[in-house]
C-alpha cells in the first residue's frame, strides 16, 4: 500500500460536496416556497451570490498556484516537524490548528483592509441563506490572506492535509448559512458554530459588528473575546455597514480593490493607514470604522435621531 | 490541465441557471412596500445615524427617497428587495440631472454609482439657494 501523496490532496471536499450544495439550495427555495421553512431569496442577488461561487472555481485555477507554491515551499524547506499523514492524531490535530488558523485568518480578514478587500464580496448581500454561503471572492489569492495557514506547514503539516482541512471547514460552514434553522442544541451552540451565530456574523447591526469569527468550533471567540449570542431583541439585518446598490457582479468582486486604489491615489501620505488600517479608516476621520460604530451606537446615537422626530418639511413636489 | 474541472465547470454554471431561475419563479423575496415618508425616515435614521434631517423628497414610485441634512444628501435607493444609502454634497444633489421626471444622482461610489429617483419637479425651490454654498 502506497503512502498518501503529502503535497497534493487525494480528494476535494468543497467538489464533492458540490453536488449537495445544489441540491439543498433547491430545497430551501422549494421549501420557503411552500411556507415550509423560513427563507428570503431575490432573483439578482441570487445570481450574483451563486456567480460569484462560480467564479470563485475559476478564480482558484488561475491564482491559486500563488498560495499553493508558498505553502509547499515553506513545508519543503522551513518545516519544524514532520507530521505523517497516515496518524489518526494528525488529523485531529490539522482540525483544531487549521480550525484555529481560520479563526485568526477571518479576523484578519475584517480588520485590516488588504485582507477585507477580497473578503467583503462574502458579506455583500442583504440575504442570508444557502446560497449566500456560495458567495466567495475572487481575489483571496492576491492579497496574502491565505499566509496565516503557512503557520500549518511551518509547522509541519503537509500541505495536502491541510488542504482536505480547509475543504471540510469550508464545507461545514456551509450549511450554517441558513434562516430556517433558528437554534441547535445547547450543548452544539456552546461548542460549533451554528446558523444563529454565524447569522450575528453577517449582520451589520453595530452590536454584531466583527463578531463570531469561527469556522467549525465557536470555542475560539470564547475565548479571545469575540463571541456575541445573537439577540432575540435584536434581529438580524443582513449585509454592510453601506450596502452595494448594484447587481452587477463585476463590481461585486472589485469594488473595494478600486476603492482602496482610489484612497491611495487621492491620499498618498496615509495610504498605509488606508491599506493596513481597519476598512472605514480615514485620514480625516470623515469615515467610520466598527469600533467607532459600535461606540456610538453603545453611547444612545444610534436610537435616536433628531431628522426622525422633526415635522416633515416635504414640499408638495415632494409628496410620494 | 484537468479536464474533469471543466466538466464540473459547466455542470456547476448550468446549474446556477436553474437554480437563479427557480429563486426569481420561487417569488419569495422580501415584500417590500414603497416608501412613504415615515418609512423613508425610518431607513435615514437607521443608515444615518443622529443626522438631523431637514426635509424629505420620497420618490413618486416609493423606490427610494433624498433627504437635506446640513450640507449633505442623504440619498436612499432601493436595490432588489432591500435599500442602499449613501451621502453626498448637497450642491451636488441640487445640480443632479432632472430629466423626464427621473433625477440621476452621481453618488460617486464603485459600489453605489448612481440611484435614480422619481419626483415630480426637481430641484426644490426653497432649497436651490444652497446651490451656491
């Protein structure tokens, strides 16, 4: 019996979960349709949440190469331990380090702009549901986000373990994607992450804001302080602080890159600060970052606002 | 290069068809009412957190609204079933383009270009002075 090849994965999770994907989106569709479970889905946004997945595939054959050479060569030359693949302590061990490099590769992935850059397509829909999971980016390959997992082959886990690692975690945070599914069982919420948490993720409620950053188990925000429960009080409003107004998908996958090149361009003496600072950050302070968000919303500026409770001033032209 | 991706790749792209067909058939998005102006309040105050608003100008077909806050545009549109809010000078709503009842504001964003808003007269007369400003 041949040993299993360390540097290329046997086998592909996120492919042969496909084929699951497609269906169980058919279901939630047929399903909400039917007023059988809890589920919202728009036409276009859809498209574009589904398009983006796809492109996603494409996206992976054309810069993947990037992150896959980095990762073999640090494992070839750098590697403190060699990790078989064939010991079942192994695979325990790639699932908690892999699991605990996505936590830090997420955060990253919300708090410093080059990493959200590619990130926020993730986030972009007003949705939630099956197929907004779908919704990946183009671009993670060009950005370095994928460094923190050189970590894994640093320390010794070959980079076709790691790799099958990532497929499954990618593939469990797929179905906690959802709205038909309101709570799992204590015991699940307190250990994995679970449709309600990963739900307080995608809101844009400031008190949701860069919160729940888990990929299998919810045990990391725990304990570096990131866990939010999601609030009965408070629900859910899907998508960004400043929502896209378009569907067209080109601009879906760019528009951040082109942003941040715009800030630079117009602001050269800080475009470190435009670059690494954490996305809202500006030199002038005309912008809002989460931490300013939440702050705000934490001192009572969110509830009230004085345009609310002023008389209308709506000139007859105005009259809708 | 593996030929079996491609195939997968065509698989998985004629099944996107199918699957963004059945969700537009499906016709279970959100049930959105066209603004009115408490509801257009209701969503400046929410996108526009503590912005004192001056005046409100919804859109004739409810799908979105401008409101003056100072020396800003607080612009709301609606994007499928949800909204999208952006802020931009007010001179620069004030000149927008009015034509045909349809006022294109630039909003100046890659990821909010334009929103085109239906009113019946533009720009508003007791408010044209700030052109200037």
């Amino acid at each position: 019996m041949s040993l299993p090849d360390p540097i290329h994965a046997a086998l592909n999770p996120v492919a042969l979960a496909t084929p699951i994907f497609i269906v169980t989106v058919l279901a939630e569709i047929i399903l909400a349709r039917m007023g059988k479970i809890d589920a919202r889905y728009e036409g276009r946004d859809t498209a574009v949440s589904l398009g983006m997945g796809l492109g996603s595939n494409v996206a992976g054959l054309l810069f993947g190469a990037i992150s896959f050479t980095a990762v073999v060569w640090v494992w070839q030359h750098w590697r403190i331990f060699d990790i078989p693949m064939t010991a079942w302590w192994a695979w325990v061990l790639v699932f908690l380090a892999e699991d605990l490099a996505y936590y830090w590769f997420h955060r990253l992935s919300h708090e410093r702009r080059v990493w959200w850059l590619s990130h926020v397509n993730h986030h972009s829909s007003q949705h939630y549901n099956l197929s907004t999971a779908l919704r990946q980016t183009w671009t993670g390959a060009l950005n370095g986000s994928w460094s923190v997992y050189l970590v894994l082959s640093l320390l010794g886990f070959p980079p076709a373990m790691v790799a099958i690692q990532k497929g499954v975690s990618l593939v469990y945070q797929y179905w906690i994607h959802t709205e038909a599914i309101r709570r799992m069982p204590a015991w699940f919420e307190a250990v994995f992450n679970t449709p309600s948490h990963h739900r307080v993720h995608h809101a844009r409620n400031a008190v949701y804001l860069d919160k729940n950053y888990a990929g299998i188990l919810i045990v990391w925000d725990r304990l570096f302080g990131t866990f939010q429960p999601e609030l009965d009080a408070e629900p859910c409003r899907y998508g960004l602080v400043k929502n896209l107004a378009t569907f067209n998908i080109v601009r879906v996958a760019f528009h951040e890159w082109i942003a941040m090149a715009q800030d630079v361009v117009r602001h050269p003496r800080h475009a470190l600060g435009y670059i690494f600072g954490p996305p809202g950050w500006s030199h002038d302070g005309s912008r809002e970052t989460s931490a300013m968000i939440k702050a705000r919303a934490a001192g009572g500026g969110e509830a009230t606002s004085t345009g609310a409770a002023e008389p209308a001033v709506s000139p007859a032209a105005a009259a809708g | 290069m593996d030929a079996g991706f491609f195939v997968q790749l065509a698989a998985s792209a004629a099944a996107v068809g199918v699957l963004v067909a059945i969700a537009a058939w499906a016709k279970i998005a959100r049930p959105v009412a066209p603004l009115d102006e408490h509801r257009a309040r209701a969503i400046l105050a929410e996108e526009f957190p503590g912005r004192a608003v001056e005046a409100v100008w919804v859109a004739s077909d409810g799908a979105g609204a401008l409101a003056k806050s100072g020396g800003l545009a607080l612009v709301v549109c609606r994007v499928g079933d949800g909204f999208a809010a952006r802020q931009i000078p007010w001179p620069q709503a004030v000149s927008a383009t009015f034509r045909n009842g349809r006022l294109s504001v630039d909003l100046g964003d890659i990821a909010a270009p334009r929103a085109v808003i239906t009113l019946p007269s533009w720009p508003p007369k007791s408010f044209d002075g700030d052109l200037a400003a």
